[in-house]
C-alpha cells in the first residue's frame, strides 16, 4: 500500500502506512518520529470519539499527507489507537469543499474544560474586573 508523510500545524510527524481505503476513509498504521509535535499530535488524536466526529467534522481537527511526489491530501484525524492504528478522512473534490474544510477545521482540537464544584465560587475568577471587561466583551458580540 501506500506510504505519506504526516504534516500536522506544518511539521512532520512521522509516516502513514495505508493499509485500507474505503469510499475517501484512509486505515493505516502511523509511525512517529517521536517529536514533540509527534507526541502531542498522538495524545490529540487518542481522545477522538470516531462517531461524533463523523457526524460534526468540526470536532475531529486536520492535517495532511504528502507522498514522494510532494502531493498533499487534506485529512480529518477520526483517530488513532494504542497500536499506532491511525484513522483518516480524506477531503478532495471541489475547491470550495476544500476552502470549507481549512476555514471550518480547527489543527488543533480544542480541549474543552469541565469544573468541579468544590465550594461556592470554585469556578468563579478571582479577578471581578477581569469578568466584568469579559462580561463586556461578549455583550459586544450577542
């Protein structure tokens, strides 16, 4: 099968050995070059939940594969398990599909951040006046 290069934020990470395609879906095995942007790109990519980001391409987050010959192919990550078993959605077709897909899909999956409820303001700022300019802030934008 095929062998690319993985480019994720514009540093290669490491190789992609497909070893299945299935109608743009891409299963191979990636090797990482063990980088720290290998290394972040891995814990990234094993926190994905394949479904939901099958069902809101918004929630995975991209990169891109280059063969010998310097093509590069835009993927959405699905994935990736312990073994290094590495899951991509290949994005081609019309130029506006590709324009959404860069504009709409982050490189970098947003990590969302839960608070625990240890006393009455844990998850209050201490800073009142930071929240008041931020309070501000987004009124600008409602």
């Amino acid at each position: 099968m095929n062998s690319s290069q993985i480019i994720w934020k514009g540093n290669e990470i490491g190789v992609f050995e497909e070893k299945s395609m299935d109608m743009g879906y891409l299963d191979g095995v990636m090797t990482s070059n063990e980088s720290i942007y290998a290394k972040q790109f891995v814990k990234l990519a094993s926190e994905l939940d394949y479904k939901t980001i099958m069902l809101n391409p918004k929630s995975g987050f991209r990169a891109y594969l280059k063969e010998e010959t310097d093509f590069i192919t835009h993927v959405l990550v699905m994935g990736i398990t312990k073994k290094m078993e590495l899951s991509l959605k290949m994005v081609v077709g019309k130029q506006e599909k590709i324009d959404w897909f860069i504009k709409n899909v982050p490189e970098e999956r947003q990590l969302t951040t839960t608070y625990k409820k240890k006393g009455r303001n844990s998850a209050k700022t201490k800073d009142n006046n930071h929240n008041k300019l931020w309070s501000k802030l987004k009124s600008l934008w409602s």
